[in-house]
C-alpha cells in the first residue's frame, strides 16, 4: 500500500511536470519567437586589432542585436499572457477534476502552478515592470483563491445533526 501511495505521488510530480512542459512547447510550436542574430565569428579578432572592417562589422552587429532585444521583449510578454492563460485553465480543470480522481487533480493543479511560474519568468523578460505587476497579481488572486479551496475549504468541519432516538426529541 506504501508503494500504491508513493507511485501516486510521483505520477502526479510527473504530470504537473509533463503539463507545463507540453504548454511550453506548444507556444514555442504555434508561437516562435524571434530568430537570434548569427555571431560574426571574424569579431573575435576585434580587441586585438580594430581594423574599418572589424569595426563595421561590429556596429552591424550591434545593430542586428539591438533589434532582435527589441523584438524580443514584446514576444516574451505574449508568451507571458499565454502560458498564464494556459496556467488558469489548468488550474480551473484541477478544481473540476478534484472529487473524481484526485492524485490527477493534484497533477493538473502541479501543473498550473509550475506553467504559472514560466509565465512569471517571460513576463520578467519582457522588462515592462506594469505587465509584470498583473501577472504577479493575477497569479497571486489565483493561488490563494485555489489554496484556500484545496486545502481550508474541504477540511472546514461540517456540522452533522444527529437524528433524535426513539422516545426522546
């Protein structure tokens, strides 16, 4: 029964891990970001002997940089907004699944929450500080709304009125 209870613990691990990771690579899949500049390999001469040429070919490249940074940040904070999109799912499909199967209700809500925290750290990348402030709102609104069901809502006590015996009322 040990082992039942173990294996139970890491599937739901598992799934919480496996479910974050599906939700990453499918935004990358349908949603790639920005392609990276290639490095000019002929720069790494450029601090010994800064020729026209080299130094051209470093102002191209910061350039090139300079666009791709720029590019970049808006991505990660669509990327930001869709795996928080994704995380709330989960975390609604967790609460739904909760009195049916729990251990997958528990890999659902893992899930969500390790998919939360990739949305928190693209939106830490996107550098705008007010996107990052809702996101940490809206992840906080939904974790202690989603704690306070899990774990104070199902073990508040219930009061059960006893029937009256027979004779007495």
């Amino acid at each position: 029964m040990e082992d039942n209870r173990i294996l139970k613990v890491v599937y739901t691990f598992f799934l919480g891990l496996l479910l974050a990771i599906f939700v990453g690579v499918g935004i990358d899949t349908f949603y790639p970001g920005p392609t990276p500049p290639t490095y000019p390999t002929i720069l790494d001469a450029y601090g010994k002997n800064p020729t026209p040429e080299l130094t051209k070919t470093q102002q191209e490249w910061d350039l090139k940089m300079s666009a791709y940074e720029k590019a970049v940040k808006p991505y990660n904070r669509n990327v930001s907004l869709i795996a928080l999109g994704a995380a709330v799912i989960l975390l609604a499909a967790s609460i739904a699944f909760e009195k049916k199967i729990k251990f997958v209700a528990d890999g659902v809500m893992l899930g969500g929450l390790f998919t939360l925290f990739y949305s928190l750290i693209r939106g830490f990348s996107s550098n705008n500080s007010k996107y990052v402030f809702v996101v940490i709102t809206v992840g906080l609104i939904v974790v202690v709304y989603l704690g306070y069901r899990r774990f104070v809502k199902t073990h508040e006590s219930v009061t059960v009125t006893k029937p009256p015996i027979d004779g007495q009322a």
